[in-house]
C-alpha cells in the first residue's frame, strides 16, 4: 500500500489487518470513509463478526487521522449494536451529523418459537435427555465421534451435537432421523416411543425464503406448521424472541473543521455533503416536477429551501435527500400512503392555503408538482439486481471450497464437507450491500475526483460504487478469499462502466 500512487491507479484493495495497514496511510490522504464493519453479532457463526472490531476507538482514531479536515465517515451498523459503534466513532473525535436509516423488506426474522423450544427442548426436558444419552452410549460403544454421526444420519450438518445436548439446550431427533439410526443401532429402538411423544404434529406449511443458494439466488424451502404438543406450549403458541430485521442504521459523522465550512472547503475540497448530486426524482425518471423549491429575494438571489417571503421558482434537479433510504420492495412501498405532489405559489406575495398539499391548481396562482403515488418516493431508492452480488467474478479461478461450507454456517465441518468438491464462482461474502446504494452513498459524501476509503472492504461493494462514480478508492480486507472477489467484481465495474450505467 505505502508504493500506491493515488494519482497514477484508481483504485486498490489490501490484504491485511486494518489498523497495521491504515498505519502506512498519511495523514489527511483520503476525502471520506464509506464502510460496512462486522456487526458484532456473530452472524452465521464468521468469526469475523464477533471481534470486537467495530468498537475499538483507535480503529476510528485512525480513520479520523488519514481524513481530510472536515471528511465524512459513513459506517453501517447493527439495530442491536450501532449504539457501541457510535460511541467508538465519537470517543475518536468525530462529530456525529446524523443517521441514516436504511430499510429493507428481505431481512427473515431470525426468532426462536418459544412454544416449540417448551415441546422439543424445555417442557419435556427428560425426554430429549434420556434419548441423547441413550444415542451417545451408542455412539461412543462404535468408536465413532459427533462429526462422524453428522456425516452419516445428519447429512454433514451439525444436529447430531443438539441430540447429545448443547449448553444452549438440547432438542430430539426427528422420528424420521430417528428410525434411520434405529435401523442400524437396534439398541436405541426403544426410545421410538419418547422421540414421537417429544413430536408436534405438523398442521401446515409456508413458502418461505432462507438467504442465498450456491447458484446466487434466493433459497426457497417449505417452513412447517406445527400444533403445540404439550399445555404449557398451547400457553405460550405465537411468542417468539426477534423482531423481523427490516433495517440497519448508517452513522454520519464528519472530522472537525479547520475554521468554517466555506474555508474548509475551499482548502480540502471536504467538509460538505453534495446535495444537488443525491437529490431524489420521480419514479418514472422525470425530475422536472419534483417537489424542491427555490426562494428569490428581489432579482437575482436565489435560496434553497425559501421561506416563501420571496418569488418562488420550481428546481429540476429532485427533491431533498432524505436521511431514509429504502429498496423499493413491496413490502416497505406499502408501508407508505398514496400522496399527491405538493404545490407552490406561482407569483410573490401568494399565501400558501391547503391546495398547496392536495397540488391543485387554484386561481391563486397555484401550480401542482405534476406527480403523485406512493410517498415512498420522497425518499432515495436502492434497487439491488439479481446478478450485482456475482458480476465480475468471470475471473476467479474458483471460489475456495471452504468457504461453501462456512457460508452454509457449517464452520470446519462445512470445509472437510465440501473440500475436493466444484465450487461455483460465487460471491458468498454473507452481507453483501447493493451497488446502486455504495454509489449513492459514495456520491453524498466525496468531493470530485477524491479518494474513498473502506477499511472493512468485504467482497468490495463500496469500492465497486465508487469507481462506478468516478472517484478513487482504497480498500482494506482481512480475508484473502473475499479480497479476490472484492478486486474482480471492482476491476469489472472499472472496465465496463457504461454497461453499469445501463442496467
């Protein structure tokens, strides 16, 4: 990193721990900070999400010395940990300006029913026990370990350690799973009896949809209905543990100025935010109804968002940029009304009267917007492409086996599964975030030209954005296999920005 020349290349991720390498950095080298850090959360089990990372202050304290005066830092974070990020990003000696919400309909709740953990884990605990026990007799009588129990009644996953008990609880084996071992361990047979008395019957089934397949697309698996088995599970049916996700917050914080706003800008080209570039348009495209309005004062001075005192002219660029960003799904597009463009007074001295919310036109001067729907539209929308999470990947020569099994969760047990298998050339970085939002975000806060930097780069969704914008960018990573795709998919946007920009 210490031989990039940031005025010859455009762009380059690291491999490397973050704080050794952002060391080498010089001060004030970069325009912003745009960044997606581990969340803290443990998240399908990657170590690299339970570090501690995120709030460690002199991460921050780095980020703030490589920073211009006056650079914004845009940081991701969890629902349930964004509040220690905060504080780490704060006690570094940013200003915290503002935080943006970003929301989304894909997240699946990821709660545990509390009805079926008091049947097949806690309202007959001795049941599960005397069936684990039973089941480890066996097994340790063969010789065999828990891995290799997975591998041939558990189909390589890691249930078998939940028959024998967990200390997070322990929960039986299906009477199908069952009466597999049954057949090839006559002694357990007669634990058939308390594996189906441990058993809800199922009642129904819903589509439902679990992440991300090999191939990139969504997976779709059958989720069974099932009837509580016991009366103290009928008391507690329909409780649960989790909300459904449905956002993550994104920290806006800005290093100190050096004197004011205009001075600072003048000297470092940072310390603003780009208005005009991020302001929001129609849905079909055409922003030359959109809702801003410019105030005049006498003749000749313009102000953005007027008082109405002055003669009122309509701005073509787009609405305001809102600290709201949503996906544009279903699912969050019906949480807002139908609302009708706004209207404005179209000669000086008009007052503003209720027709200035229906958009009506009256004899007073008023002229409408030109658009209405749903009021989702107010607000910036990141539509994510089916194929933005793999384009770019041509390149790869493959994507390391281990990492098929890690991304099914599966931990060493998914790598001994899947090695000396064909992995597909897949991004399976777990969190990836959509191009069309890194661009947006990217765009908010760089000055022209400037240089964007990501010191959790993952599988280069940031970096991707912003060559796409024009800007320069270094990112830092961790992980070896997730710095070949994140440099793949970042060369590919480089090289192809017009076939970006089409779709």
């Amino acid at each position: 990193m210490t031989g990039w020349d940031a005025v010859g290349e455009r762009w380059t991720v690291e491999h490397g721990d973050c704080l050794r390498l952002l060391a080498l950095l010089e001060d004030a080298s970069v325009d912003s900070v745009v960044t997606d850090p581990p969340y803290e959360l443990g998240f399908m089990a990657k170590e690299w999400d339970s570090t501690g990372i995120a709030y460690r202050v002199d991460v921050w304290r780095e980020c703030l010395r490589v920073l211009k005066p006056g650079g914004h830092l845009l940081a991701f974070g969890g629902s349930r940990t964004y509040h220690r990020m905060a504080c780490a990003i704060e006690d570094a000696g940013f200003e915290i300006r503002d935080q943006i919400m970003w929301v989304y309909g894909s997240g699946f709740p990821k709660s545990l029913d509390v009805s079926k953990a008091i049947d097949k884990r806690g309202g007959y605990p001795h049941l599960a026990r005397q069936i684990g026990d039973t089941l480890r007799l066996a097994r340790e009588a063969r010789g065999l370990t828990v891995g290799d129990c997975d591998r041939k009644f558990c189909g390589g996953t890691t249930n078998w350690s939940w028959f024998e008990g967990r200390p997070k609880g322990q929960r039986a084996p299906t009477p199908d799973t069952f009466a597999a071992i049954a057949a090839e361990w006559p002694e357990v047979a007669h634990c058939a009896r308390l594996v189906d008395e441990a058993e809800r019957e199922v009642v129904g089934k819903t589509e439902a949809t679990y992440g991300y397949q090999r191939d990139g697309e969504r997976w779709d698996k059958d989720h069974f209905i099932t009837a509580p088995a016991t009366d103290a599970a009928k008391q507690w049916q329909g409780w649960g543990t989790a909300l459904k996700p449905a956002h993550e917050p994104i920290v806006l914080a800005r290093k100190p100025l050096v004197g004011t706003v205009a001075a600072n800008v003048l000297a470092h080209g940072t310390g603003a935010i780009n208005i005009d570039a991020t302001r929001v348009g129609r849905d079909d495209g055409d922003v030359s109804h959109a809702g801003h309005r410019t105030a005049t004062f006498g003749h000749e001075q313009t102000v953005s968002g007027g008082n109405g005192s002055g003669g009122w002219s309509q701005n073509d660029a787009g609405r305001w940029p809102a600290n709201f960003i949503h996906d544009g799904s279903d699912e969050v597009v019906g949480l807002f009304p139908d609302s009708k463009g706004g209207a404005y007074p179209s000669r000086r001295g008009n007052a503003v009267a209720t027709s200035f919310a229906s958009g009506q036109e009256t004899e007073g001067g008023f002229r409408k917007m030109g658009d209405d729907g749903s009021a989702a539209r107010f607000f910036y929308c990141a539509k994510a492409s089916k194929a933005d999470r793999n384009a770019g990947l041509e390149a790869l020569p493959s994507v390391r086996a281990s990492a098929m099994g890690y991304e099914r969760g599966l931990g060493d047990a998914g790598e001994r599964m899947f090695k000396d298998s064909n992995p597909q050339k897949q991004n399976l970085h777990p969190t990836v975030k959509p191009t069309d939002l890194m661009r947006y975000l990217c765009r908010l806060v760089t000055p022209p030209d400037g240089i964007v930097l990501d010191p959790f780069c993952g599988s280069g969704s940031t970096g991707k954005g912003a060559v796409l914008e024009g800007f320069r960018f270094i990112g830092i990573e961790q992980d070896e296999q997730y710095v070949e795709i994140a440099r793949s998919r970042i060369a590919d946007a480089a090289a192809n920005p017009t076939l970006w920009e089409a779709s």
